[in-house]
C-alpha cells in the first residue's frame, strides 16, 4: 500500500514536471510568434 502511494507520489510529480517543462516550451514558442 505505501509503496504504492509513493509509485504513484513520483508518478505525479513526473507529470507535473513534464507538464511545466510544456508549458515553458509554450510560452516560448508564443513568445517567437509575437516577434515574428
């Protein structure tokens, strides 16, 4: 049960890296796309 919540804890944590790591991605591609 505990190592579950702590798979599932990284799993989470994983994801909201990756969704932070879009979200630059996409303000920077807007970024370009208000200077072209």
């Amino acid at each position: 049960m505990f190592i579950d919540s702590e798979k599932r804890l990284k799993q989470l944590s994983d994801e909201a890296k990756k969704n932070t790591e879009d979200l630059e991605e996409a303000k920077k591609n807007s970024r370009f796309t208000q200077v072209s």
